[in-house]
C-alpha cells in the first residue's frame, strides 16, 4: 500500500516537473566558427571528447617532443586557437558568442587551460621586458 | 661531504659507465653513412618525438661574453614573453641572467651568462614529487606545468640557481610558450625552437651582437661544431664537483 502511494506521489511530481524543465532552459550558445570546414573529428565527437584528445597530445608533446604528429594539427591547443578564435577579437574567451567561451559557459565547465596558454592568435612579438 | 658522496658516487659510476656503454654502441651505429643521415634530419623533432641520440648543449665563451652586454636577456624575455611582474622585482621571472666574475688577486674579470644548465643528472628532477621536472630524451630538463604542484623543492635543490616561481597571473604569454601562475619554470633552452631546428633565442641574439659567445649543439655528435669545440679547447663545467654533466659548458673561467 505504501509502495503504490509513493508511486503515485512520484508520479505527480514527475508530470509537474517536466513541463518546467522543458519550457525554462539556458538557450544553446550560438557560436560563429571562423574557419568552417574540415575539423579533426565530427562536431559531436569533438564535444565530447576534445579534452581527452588535447590530454593525449599535451603529454605526447611535452614529455616526448612529438611535433606535427598524427593528430598533432588537430590535437594542438594552438590549432583549436587558429581555427576557432574570433575575428573580431582574435581570441576564443572574451565573451560568450566565443568559441571555447560560450561553450564552458553553456555546460558550465571551468575553462582552466588559458591561465597558461595563450588564448589569441598570433605570436606577440617584443611582449617582454628586461626583467 | 665527501663521505656522504662516496656510495652515491659509486652506484652513479656504475650506472654511467652501463650509460657510456650503450652510448658508445649507438656511437658506432651512427658511424654508417645512411644512419647518419637519419639523424641529423632527427634533430627536428617530428612525429616520431625527440630521441636519445642528440644531446642538446650549449658553448659559451666567456672571453667573448662583453660585460654589460644583456643581449641574451632580453632576447630571452622577448621570446618567452618574461614580463617584469607588478612591482616586485625579487619575484620576476629569471630563465638567463648575467653574472659578472673578478678574481681578487689578478684583477682578471670575466662576464658570463647563466641558466639552467640542463644536467643530465639534473636535481631538480630527482627532488619533484610529482614528476613534473622531468629530463627530455635529448637533454632538455622542462618543467610540465600541467602536473606542477608549485612546491618549489626544484628551486632548493638547483645549484645554478635557475629556476623561477610565478606567483602573478600572466596574460601576454607567446603561443608557442605557455606560462602561467603556480608553477615553476625555467629556461627551456628554448625547446619550441629548437624542435623547429632552429636556435635558442639567446645564441641567436648573442651572433647578432657580433659577439658570437654562445654556441648551441649536439654533444653526442663528433661532427657537430659544439664536440669539435670542447674536444679541441679546454672548457670547465660550473660545479663539476657535484657530477651533474651539465649540458652548458663554460670556456675561459
């Protein structure tokens, strides 16, 4: 008896909650991409597995000094960058119509790869000082 | 000291001579004209990554090295976007610095540059707890920043001094460099450079203020101008003391 209640309850709070979630949603984030055409994996792949691509490259990179790898144009942080950064700002963070930007935002995914690596394109030239 | 050095010396003998050994056999292989070829075409790092073979160093002629000149510094600081920092000068970033030398007896002084010595025993690697200081195959010693913890124990155990924390946020990094704040770093001998076989900025600045102190090289290739050099002129290790085998060797001091 109770069982059935319960099943009841959830019932109703399933059929409350649904329109709710369906009408009240972050809207997708529109992304212009600058450089359409072949990218290294289909979009939905890519969404789900860039950071295990950019893991295997990163370490590929650094530890072994593989360049220009299989992969290595599409795997590289700095080849997203030159695709993908926009045209008016030269950068992929900025705001949210941005590439990697509106993405993290959308699915809110801290965006940690930037406190090191640059997000423009275009090496900057003369950016140092005596130190 | 000296009683403490004894068993090290000793496992680190062995261990260099099974390393001499094996070097000497790629030696002999590298002798035949086709195997050759293949390696020098290695020396740029392509898909297959860096080998073992190259070992990068670096000459540096300090009866060439002008005092006051500080052009291998702000090359440095130029290629790898090394920015002064917010006020804090003790804190900046230092990957090369220029040190000025006098004998107190002869009045004799000498300029020279240091840095990171890339050692092929390097300190730094052996004190990392989490193996972000690691060697490269060719003799580059880097920091990975992605595994980085920022404990500085590298920094203490770094006779030359090298390397550097970065306690700000950086933004104006080059693209080719990345650096940022929490990790250690030091020179890279400039390693995306290198891979795309050209030279470290500093010796490149160094040609181009016509002094020409510095040259870079493989060691492990008789061929390459860097052995010629230190085969046929006498050059000293900065602390040989320590059987570090650093990879930059000094001329004149």
């Amino acid at each position: 008896m109770l069982r059935r209640i319960l099943n009841l309850v959830l019932l109703v709070l399933a059929a409350l909650a649904m329109p709710a979630h369906a009408g009240a949603g972050v809207p997708k984030p529109v992304l212009t991409i600058e450089n359409p055409g072949q990218c290294v994996a289909a979009p939905e792949v890519i969404r789900r597995t860039h950071m295990d691509l950019l893991k295997h490259q990163r370490d590929k990179t650094m530890h072994e000094g593989q360049r220009g790898a299989k992969g290595d144009k599409s795997a590289s942080l700095n080849a997203c960058i030159e695709c993908h950064a926009s045209k008016k700002t030269g950068s992929v963070l900025g705001s949210n119509e941005n590439f990697c930007q509106g993405c993290h935002a959308y699915v809110a995914v801290k965006l940690d790869c930037f406190e090191c690596h640059q997000a423009r394109t275009g090496l900057i030239k003369a950016a140092g000082a005596k130190p | 000291m000296s009683d403490l050095q004894k068993p090290e010396t000793g496992r680190r003998a062995f261990l260099g001579a099974t390393a001499a050994a094996t070097a000497a056999g790629l030696g002999f292989v590298a002798l035949a004209p086709g195997v050759q070829l293949i390696k020098f075409a290695a020396a740029k790092a392509g898909p297959e990554g860096v080998s073992g073979k190259v070992r990068w160093g670096m000459l540096i002629d300090t009866t060439r090295c002008a005092t006051g000149c500080t052009a291998c510094v702000s090359a440095c600081a130029t290629e790898n976007a090394i920015t002064p920092g917010s006020g804090r000068p003790g804190q900046s970033s230092q990957w090369i610095r220029k040190i000025e030398l006098k004998e107190q007896k002869s009045g004799r002084e000498v300029s020279l540059p240091m840095m990171c010595q890339h050692c092929a025993e390097p300190p730094c690697v052996d004190v990392c707890p989490t193996g972000a200081s690691f060697k490269r195959a060719d003799g580059i010693v880097l920091v990975d920043r992605h595994i980085c913890i920022g404990c500085r124990y590298c920094m203490m155990a770094c006779p030359y001094k090298a390397r550097s924390f970065v306690h700000e946020p950086l933004t104006e990094q080059n693209p080719q460099v990345p650096r940022g704040k929490g990790c250690v770093e030091s020179c890279t001998l400039c390693v995306h450079r290198v891979d795309k076989g050209e030279q470290p900025a500093c010796v490149e600045a160094c040609a181009k203020s016509e002094h020409e102190a510095m040259l870079f090289g493989d060691l492990n290739d008789p061929n390459s101008e860097i052995a010629k050099r230190i085969a046929a002129t006498p050059t000293s290790q900065v602390r040989a003391d320590l059987r570090l085998d650093p990879g930059v060797r000094y001329q004149g001091i």
